[in-house]
C-alpha cells in the first residue's frame, strides 16, 4: 500500500514511517520541515492537491500540527491557531486531493466534556470548555465531521510521550518539574490518559488494514489521577515534591484553562480501540513507567 504520512517529521510520524516501511508499505511523507519527501506548506490548496495527486496513494495519514514546545494556558488560543488551521483547511485539503484514499487522522482523548468515569467514543466533546480552548475543540470537531464524511477514522491519542513530546528528557514538561515549576492545582484530580508515540504508530498502522470508521481512543489502560501521576513523576525524576496551589490562586497565573487542565480532564477508555483495531499499547501505563 502507498501511504501518504503528512506530518512526518512530527513526533508520531518519525515513529510511524520507519514502521510502515518495515511492514512493507510504500511510505511518501509530506511536510511543510526539511527532510521530507514532499515538502509543502499543506494550508495552500493548491499546491497539497498537486502534490498529493502526483503521489497518488491509497492510504492518506494527516498528523500535521504546529504545536509549540511550551504551552501557555493563558494563551492557548493563539499557540493553536496554526495548528486549528491545520485540522480545518488541510484536512479539507488532503480529503479534496486523495478521496478515494483510506483517511486516518490525529485527535485528541483528552478534549471530551467533563464528567464521571472514563469516556468512551460517544461522549461529547468539550461543549463548555474555556473560552480560550474553544477554538480548539470547534477545530477538533470540524475535522472529526470532515473524515467522518470522508469514510476515515480518526485516532484519538491521549497525552503524547516519547522522544520529541514534552515529557522527553529536554520536553517542557519534564524541565518544569524538575525546576520545582508545576505544582498540583486545587485537587489535581484531572484524569490522564498518555499514549506513547510507538503505540499511536503500531495503532495506525492496524488501522490502515481494518475498515473501521469514527472515532477510537488510542490511549494507555492505567488512567491516572493528575495529582497522584504528578507526585509519582517528579519522585521518580529525583524533582523537589510538586506544591500545592489553590484553584483560585492559580487562576491569577494560569487562566480559566490552565486550571480545567489540572483539575477537569477527562482520560479514556480504549476498550473499543483494542477490540477493533485489535491493538494493545506496549505502554500500558506511562505513570506506572515514570514513577
């Protein structure tokens, strides 16, 4: 099969094209970075269809994002907007220039509406998210509308780990924590599901020779309390023991976001990934690894 990786050089693509090619796909990635085999800036239309179309492939994996390496919850709406693009016009793009392709497309596990217990599939996104993470979800579901249309499957990934994410040894993340730099918020009782990048590659991979269209959560089977998850990491990191800091006073630093992201997420459930992609995370628990 002949498969288009755009987002190749991001950090499920470096996992997932020499993965491809060891199973013997034909893999062609496209990237708007240096170093791919198709280099275009996927939001100008035109130039993706050509370019697209002269590949020609059957399988079409859209994991383009512009991500920064730091996060500023305060100002999330304005770090994402590229990358709001990107899940809006280049998905538009990439459907329009390969229809007859298998779609395969990079969400989110950890943008679902909060409430009790795990999500599933069918819980709704985060229809009262926080004004500035709106923009986020609405480009979420307009591209989940966009490959739903498209007979394609969308992978829902959790918090990404593995080289090149933030949890990596130069990642944002793991710095803060070891700088004493982030610290439990009100009751830290977000519930994270991670999803290391080999098992959201071994998951596409399955997926190209399943027909299963929608939505699955790709995410590891041990979910974890956010505050329980922090302290484990940064004991394991040989960090200084995470603060506590009241809601409202992290509110002051962190905005209305920044608080939801500690204290309101919900993890996922990836019984129905398992069963019909008939894929196991080899990181079950990224906690349990960390800790």
């Amino acid at each position: 099969m002949r498969v288009l990786v755009a987002g190749a050089t991001g950090v499920v693509g470096r996992q997932l094209v020499p993965l491809l090619r060891a199973v013997g796909h034909e893999v062609v990635g496209l990237s708007r970075s240096p170093g791919a085999d198709v280099t275009v800036d996927a939001l100008d239309r035109d130039a993706t269809v050509r370019a697209v179309r002269r590949v020609g492939p059957d399988a079409v994996v859209h994991l383009l994002t512009a991500i920064p390496r730091a996060i500023d919850p305060r100002r999330i709406d304005r770090q994402f907007a590229l990358t709001n693009r990107l899940r809006v016009e280049a998905t538009a793009h990439l459907i329009e220039a390969a229809p007859n392709a298998r779609f395969i497309a990079q969400g989110l596990a950890y943008a679902y509406e909060p409430g009790p217990g795990l999500a599933d599939e069918d819980a709704p996104l985060w229809e009262s998210a926080p004004k500035v993470y709106a923009p986020v979800v609405a480009a979420l579901r307009d591209m989940e509308h966009q490959v739903a249309r498209a007979g394609g499957l969308v992978l829902r990934f959790g918090h990404l780990t593995g080289p090149g994410s933030i949890y990596d040894e130069h990642g944002s993340t793991r710095q803060a924590v070891l700088a004493g730099k982030m610290p439990i918020v009100g009751d830290g009782g977000s519930v994270m599901s991670f999803t290391d990048a080999h098992d959201a590659a071994t998951a596409v991979v399955a997926a190209l020779d399943r027909e299963v269209g929608g939505a699955l959560n790709v995410v590891d089977d041990t979910p974890v309390e956010l505050g329980e998850w922090l302290t484990a990491y940064a004991a394991g990191l040989g960090a200084p023991a995470p603060k506590r800091v009241p809601a409202f006073l992290a509110r002051l630093l962190v905005g209305d976001f920044g608080v939801a992201y500690m204290t309101r997420l919900r993890g996922a459930d990836n019984c129905r990934a398992r069963l019909r992609l008939d894929w196991r995370p080899r990181h079950a628990s990224f906690a349990a690894e960390r800790a």
